[in-house]
C-alpha cells in the first residue's frame, strides 16, 4: 500500500456482530504491526450511553449520541493521519447506522430511527466532515463462535441484549457482504474469523498486505455507501430473522 504521502496513509476498520472479538483482535494488529489503535467510539468515552431502550424516542436518542461519538472519531482519526499515525480502527465511521438498519428490518417500521442518522452523515460529508475507511474488514464468524466469545466479557456484552445483537447482527451480516461491498468496491474484504485470535490476526495482516487501498476518494464512495444504505430503508419489507 502507498505511503508516501501522510494523507494516503491507510485507515483499516474491523466490523462484524457484536462479540466476534473486535476488541479483542485491534489489540492483537496492534502489537503484531506497530500500527495505531482506535477505539470503537461507545469505548471511547467514560460513561458510555446505555443501549437499552423502551421506545423509539429512547433509541433515537442513544443513535444520534452515538453518531456525534463517531463524527467526533472521524475528525480525531484524521488528525492521527496527518501526524503520520497508520490506523486500525475498531469499527469504521458508518456510526450505529447499519445497526439503526438492522433494528428497523427485524423488528418492524416503528423502531426505524434510521433517517435521523442517514441525514446526519450525509449533511457531515458534504462538508467532507465524515468519510469511510480505506478499507474495511468484515470478520465472519459462526454465531456460535460470536455467541461464545461474548458470554466471555459479560461487562461489555450483557446476556440481556444477546437475542438482539444476534437477530440484527445476521441482518448486517447480509448488509455488509452484499450492498456495502457493492457500493464500494475494493474497499470492503470478508475474512475468516472462526479459530484461535493470534490465527485471525495473522489472516487480516495477510489481507491487509493484499490489498491495493489507499487512502483516495473516500467522500466519493461514501456517498455511494448512504445511498446504498437509504435505498436499503426505503425498498424492502422489514426482514423476518427470529421472533422478538
């Protein structure tokens, strides 16, 4: 990957569900690259808000503080690029919204807060105030691998929320590996997280060494990504993955 120039230096995001160890492997690239570390954006503060909710108002409220959360991540992941940092990120920029997504589809319209979140970002990347990763890597795991690891740090992954994070994690799942991708091509690789973490840290280093992203034209496919995702909320039924 290019290097010459520090605005070219590359931001490499981790996504997948909820416990497939994200935090977990961001450590583990870091020690194994020398590269920098940045915390997924609900770490990142002291007191992160509560992901329980009892009506769409409440959740309306926890995603639009997670999307300053992540707004505010962009800005301090671009101001690490510019003093020459290489990042790995623990999740991208996109926020909570392919999660608001998933919730609305699996749990019906009255839950879809998603275009508070869509009009946000979008309003942000106009002012080239948000962006994507360069690359992103999308960590696919058996749900009985995911469910496993997280029952391991019950602090940070409650058993209360498992059922949800499952049901909506299986619907990003689709989301990332078909209109993500789709709409940023190059910039978006599945890679095989089953099996021991010093294993899967390997096999990102050796995706991340394939890969041909720098760090070009990010608002131009991100504009691409919130059209893709705004189309997903607005042309199919919610879908069905489980009872509530």
């Amino acid at each position: 990957m290019a290097e010459s120039r520090r605005d070219d230096l590359p931001w490499i995001a981790l996504e997948g569900p909820s416990g497939v160890g994200k935090t977990t492997l961001l450590r583990g690239l870091v020690r194994e690259s020398g590269r920098g570390g940045l915390a997924e954006a609900y770490d990142s503060v002291g007191h992160p808000p509560s992901l329980e909710y009892r009506s769409p108002e409440e959740l309306r409220g926890i995603e639009l503080e997670l999307v300053r959360l992540d707004l505010a991540r962009f800005a301090e992941a671009t101001r690490l690029r510019r003093s020459g940092e290489l990042l790995y990120l623990d999740t991208g920029f996109l926020g909570p919204l392919t999660y608001s997504l998933g919730i609305a589809k699996t749990m019906g319209i009255r839950w879809d807060v998603s275009s508070d979140v869509i009009g946000i970002v979008s309003e942000r990347l106009s002012r080239g105030a948000w962006g994507i990763p360069d690359l992103t890597l999308y960590l696919d795991a058996d749900p009985v691998v995911v469910a496993s690891r997280a029952s391991g740090s019950p602090e940070t992954h409650p058993p209360r929320l498992a059922a949800r994070h499952a049901v909506v994690g299986a619907w990003e799942r689709r989301c990332w590996k078909e209109t993500i991708s789709a709409a940023a091509p190059d910039r978006v690789a599945v890679v095989p997280a089953d099996g021991s973490i010093p294993a899967v840290v390997r096999r990102i280093l050796e995706t991340v060494r394939r890969s041909p992203a720098t760090g070009n034209a990010r608002r131009r496919e991100a504009s691409e990504v919130v059209r893709a995702l705004a189309a997903v909320r607005t042309g199919s039924r919610p879908a069905r993955l489980g009872n509530r």
